[in-house]
C-alpha cells in the first residue's frame, strides 16, 4: 500500500495561513452580521429530528438488508502464483530516512520490482456451510493454485469438483466449516424491469455492491456460449465480479455475473448472467459425480431474416431456420428437413435462432418432444426423441461441370474428396463465379450448392434445369456450404 508523505513547502505554508486567517476574519465578520440581523429577524433551522420525519418524495429500494444477510457468503477468487512485476533497477540516491526518498520514489522508472497478483481474479458464492463455492468457469479455468479469500480475510486453497466450459460454471470446495451461505431462487421467474443486485470483488475490492434492473431474457451470445440463455442486465459489471451473485429483491441468488459488452475493457450498460437454474443443473452433476449431459437435435439453424421470410412464404420472420440435418440423428430419423423452421419447441415459442439451443441442451437425453415447424409456409408438428450431444461437434459426412448463366456460376460435380471437406453428401461445387447475382451476394469459388427453391441439388444438369423454370425478380432461398457451415442465402434472377 503507498503512503503519501507531505513535504515541507515555506511559500505554499505561509499562502494557507494567510487563507486560513482571512477565512476567520471573514467567518467572523459574517458572524457578526448573522447576529445583528437575527436581533430583527430571527432563523428557524430544522432541527434533527424533524429531518429524519421528513416525508420521502420517491421510494427507491433499499438494498442494505440483502448486503447485511448475504455480504459475508461473497468470497474473492485468484491465484496464488506471482509474478515480477513493475519497475526498473533504479536506484533511489536518497536513504529510505531522507524526506526526499519518497519524493524520488514518485517519478517513473524509480520503483523496486514487487511481486503482485496475477490477473487472474473473480468472485464467487458460498452454496454450503461446508465449503462448496460456486463460481464461473472461466475465473478458474487454467488456474494452477487456488485461493479464495472470505470477507474476514481468511484465505483457503481450493479445488476445482467440477468446471464445464458449456455452461461456464465450475464448484469449488474449501477446506472450511460453518461458513454463510446464500440462498437460491428461481431464474425463470425473473421478469424484464426488474431489480438486481450484483455483490462481488472488482479489481479486488471486498463486497462492492452495484444495482440495476434486468434488461432482458433468454440472450444468445456467439462462440461457446450457445447453451446459455442469459440475463442482460444494466447493472455495472467490472474484471473481478465475474463468478459473483446477482441477486432479486428476495435476497436469493438467480444469476452467475458472467462477461459484459465492452469496447475499452471496462463496463458500458451491457451484462449478461449465467441463470442460476442453467449453473445449478452443472453444480448438482457435480455434486452428484455424474458426467453432464446435453440435448441434441443434431441440426444447423440459422436466423429467419425478413427477405429469407418472403422467400419462404412465411407471414413473419420468426422461428429458426434449419440449414442441415446430419443423418442418423434425431433431427433425420423424425423427419425434419433443412428449409424447415422451427417455431416451437416443447410447446415454447421460438422467436429468434438464439432460443433454441439451450432449450435443446436442457432436454434429457431420450426424451420425446414435440417440434412444431412450418414445411413450405404450412405448420407441422413433428415428434422429435433428443439424441445425446457428442462429446466432440461433429458434422454430417457427406466430373461434370455446368455453366449457370442466369446465377453467373460455373459448378462441377460433387467428388468424393469435396464430400469429405465439406462434410456433405449432395450438391454441386462452384467452379468459378462471374458477374451476375452469385457474385452479388458473395458467392465464391470453392463454396457448395446443396438446395435451391427448396429443392435438393444433386447435379449440376439438375441445377441448370431448375434455375431455368425459376420466376424472375423474385427472392429464391439457396442453401450454400462452405467450410463445414450451411447457411441459407436469398438470390434474386435476372430474365432470361
């Protein structure tokens, strides 16, 4: 901790002397008109106890008995492995006695090198007066040494029980008894408008408490995230509160503060939460020593855009749209179809791609579900049986050329070696790509044609044949693949 140590400065000394003397004449010449103006006209001041009667304009919440009941279950999370860190090997010419040691101390490049906490730094909960904590999975994950320290200072090592990066969730325990505890409630019950309270440690200050309301539900975040339908709050997040609580206005923990929406590294209006229901269902596989599992449909979807809407007669661009099915999962043997959108699921409304899969995640392993879809503009329900997510992601496994005038492409022939890299079965390879509406949406070469006006592609004949009967002007979904991505296009044809 630096200290600051004033030095002594004559000029600056006398100047706030004078200031003080001037200030006490002032205040007693002011106190002199005070008193002879209260001879005519005394001043009623309010006293102490009238202020403390006085009526609230606006009754906000008070957090207080939340911080008070709950504070001391908050435990800051790092590693106990240091580093070198600041400083050069300057030496201060001044002896440590010397006041002007410290004054030399201040300019850069003067420090001694000192050891201090690596970055790594986070929060967590206490679940169990026995020990066990909960976190997220990132504050841990990659960490050799382990130690959490209670509101009291007293610091344990940890080990990790359990850490799944899908949910990014991870338990800890401690070697420690009687310890507070939180309480847990219902993520499903939060509603948009709410109030929240996060209590966690950023940048390593103990129990700073930061409020907000929920700002929405069910929020899908890309890369691994997928499986987590977050809660977006406005509460302010900052590096050190990941793996803290989020708290509801019964005092019960209903999210894990996760990550946040940031430009410059630091908090701008936008936090995302683990819902407490998502993390417990890892923490009890944990406690449990059982291996977590996940649903699986075994599809590609993609967002329903308006103009992929028209293309596909739908009224409204909802739903998720169904870019492949791999063969010999659930998807494939119920009888779903890439082109088909999935608009329910369970019974549950699927408005946006980002929905469904922790829906699907959520769901037993064996169990049937009822999928509702709409199949050329017409609605379906389709009994699905949820298949088991494979422990590595896994794609489907999947010479003739034609010039496509009216596309602006000239494709070949899906060989076996394409199949193999695209991971597909049917289709055609585009070959090269000229001015036309291919090039117009950013078709490339290299890329596959699986399906166009919601017909399977099998060969590069058939797909002339069809772009020849297709109406002119009008949006027409194509199904394109690239690396081992499907992805639905619109293409729109010139006349003949």
């Amino acid at each position: 901790m630096s200290q600051k140590t004033s030095l002594p400065r004559p000029r600056s000394l006398l100047i706030a002397v004078s200031a003080a003397v001037m200030g006490f004449a002032l205040g007693a010449a002011g106190w002199a008109l005070a008193e002879d103006h209260s001879a005519s006209a005394p001043v009623t001041v309010p006293s102490v106890a009238q202020a403390a009667q006085a009526k609230k304009l606006v009754d906000l919440p008070s957090f207080t008995p939340i911080v008070d009941q709950y504070g001391n279950a908050i435990v800051k999370i790092d590693d106990s492995d240091t580093k070198i860190v600041g400083g050069q090997n300057t030496q201060n010419p001044f002896p440590k006695n010397s006041p002007f040691y410290q004054f030399f101390q201040g300019f850069p490049g003067a420090q001694s090198p000192q050891k201090e906490k690596m970055e790594a730094l986070g929060s967590g909960f206490i679940i169990s007066s026995n020990g066990y904590i909960v976190t997220a999975g990132h504050v841990v994950r990659g960490m050799h040494h382990i130690i959490v320290t209670l509101t009291n200072h007293r610091a344990y090592p940890a080990k990790v029980v359990g850490l799944s990066v899908r949910y990014d969730t991870a338990l800890l325990k401690i070697p420690a008894h009687n310890l507070p505890t939180v309480q847990l409630g219902n993520s499903n019950d939060l509603k948009v408008g709410q109030w929240l309270l996060a209590i966690g440690m950023p940048f390593g200050f103990y129990n700073t408490v930061t409020q907000g309301v929920v700002s929405a539900l069910d929020r899908s975040l890309p890369h691994d995230d997928e499986y987590i339908p977050f809660i977006q709050s406005d509460v302010p997040i900052n590096p050190g509160n990941s793996g803290g609580p989020i708290f509801n206005m019964e005092g019960q923990v209903v999210g894990i503060n996760d990550q946040i929406y940031t430009n410059d590294g630091g908090y701008m209006g936008l936090s995302f939460s683990i819902p407490i229901n998502t993390a417990m269902r890892a923490v009890h596989a944990f406690l449990e020593h059982k291996k977590l599992t996940f649903g699986w449909l075994g599809v590609d979807v993609q967002e329903v855009s308006p103009q992929m809407a028209k293309a596909l007669h739908l009224k409204e661009p909802v739903g998720a749209l169904i870019a492949s099915v791999q063969p010999h999962e659930a998807a494939a043997k119920a009888g779903l179809r890439s082109g088909d959108v999935i608009v329910t699921y369970n019974h549950i409304p699927i408005y946006s791609v980002g929905q469904l899969p922790p829906l699907v995640g959520d769901t037993r392993p064996g169990k049937t579900v009822p999928v509702g879809i709409l199949r050329n503009g017409k609605p379906e329900t389709i009994e699905v049986k949820v298949g088991v997510m494979p422990q590595k992601m896994r794609h489907a496994e999947a010479v003739k050329t034609a010039d496509i005038h009216r596309l602006g492409i000239r494709v070949t022939t899906l060989g076996p070696q394409e199949s193999k890299t695209l991971g597909i079965h049917h289709g055609v390879v585009i070959e090269s790509v000229y001015p036309g509406p291919a090039a117009e949406i950013g078709l490339t070469a290299g890329m596959a044609i699986q399906q166009i006006d919601q017909q399977e592609v099998t060969s590069p004949q058939q797909l002339a044949e069809i772009v020849k009967h297709l109406p002119s002007n009008e949006p027409i979904p194509m199904l394109v693949r690239q690396g081992q991505e499907s992805l639905y296009v619109v293409v729109h044809l010139p006349r003949h």
